[in-house]
C-alpha cells in the first residue's frame, strides 16, 4: 500500500494531538502596554456635560501621581471595581476617567448610580486614547508619575486586595 493513502489520516492524527496539547496549556491573560515607561500618549477628549475633558496635559506636572482609569457603563467588571476606586480616591490619588465608546447619558447613569471618583472624565468614543495607552479593554488602570510618565498598568477590575498595592506603587512616584 502506498504511504500517500494514509497522509490524511496522519494529517488528522497530528492535528488532534496538537489541539489536545494546546488546549490543556492555561491561557496568557495579560497583554501588556508597550506604554509602560514612557510618557503619556499625546490625546484630548471632551468632557461630560459641562465638565472638563480630559488631555495629556491633564496628566502631567503635578503634585503627585494619578490614576487613569478607562471604564464603559456596559462594563460589568467597572461596576464592581467602583467601590475600589472610590476608596483610592479617598485615600489621596487623583483619578482620571476614560468613557470608552459610551454615550454621555450611559455615563452619566452609571456614576450616578455607582459613584463618581474622578477629577476629570474624558469621553474616548472611537477608542483612540485607549489604542495610544496600549489599553486591552475595560476596566484597565494606569498609574502616571507627576513627569507623566506610565509607571504601572493594571488590567481588569480592582479588587479590594489591589487597593494597598496601588497605593504602595504610587508612593514610589511621589
């Protein structure tokens, strides 16, 4: 019998022990910026309302670190992360809010039900600021020195436990 009539069947065979392989193999879950080290992308938003936008300029030269946190009121994970950076907030840290591709009414509802920390929200409605931050979704934090420089990046919602070690991380950039 010629080796040709079985290259299918071997060909099958390679494949499911390559996807069996694979699939026990846990998933990488974080990407990360780029953007981490280096000075805050060049963006400007419009506000919220009769708010204030926010820009780069907004993130740099200041008395002490911020928190940039790019957030959606679509975004479950934001919702439970609110209390978290309510306490942040409390604490001393300036936070900064992105809207990413949301409407201002849906923002407005959602801080006003899960509480507003920011000192500023700008409204990202194509998602570039998130692309130049290097974000890879919501929610997703940066910690930006006061030379405006990205010093930490978190991805997903911060847990209560997350709270101490950001504040820690800051401190380091005061």
């Amino acid at each position: 019998m010629p080796l040709s009539r079985f290259l299918p069947l071997l060909a099958l065979l390679a494949l499911g022990v390559f996807l069996a392989v694979n699939l026990g193999r846990p998933q990488q879950a974080t990407i990360r910026s780029a953007m981490v080290g280096k000075p805050v992308p060049l963006f400007a938003l419009p506000g919220l309302g009769d708010r204030p936008g926010l820009a780069t300029a907004d993130l740099a030269g200041g008395q002490r670190p911020v928190l940039v946190n790019f957030f959606a009121s679509w975004c479950l994970p934001c919702r439970v992360e609110a209390p978290q950076l309510k306490a942040l907030a409390e604490a001393g840290l300036p936070i900064h809010g992105i809207a990413l591709r949301d409407t201002p009414a849906d923002i407005a509802a959602f801080l006003a039900r899960h509480g507003d920390p920011f000192v500023r929200i700008g409204r990202d409605e194509q998602g570039q600021a998130a692309i130049a931050f290097g974000s890879s979704g919501v929610p997703e934090t940066f910690l930006v020195d006061r030379k405006g420089i990205i010093r930490l990046q978190h991805q997903g919602e911060i847990r209560p436990e997350h709270v101490a070690e950001i504040l820690a991380e800051a401190k380091k950039w005061q």
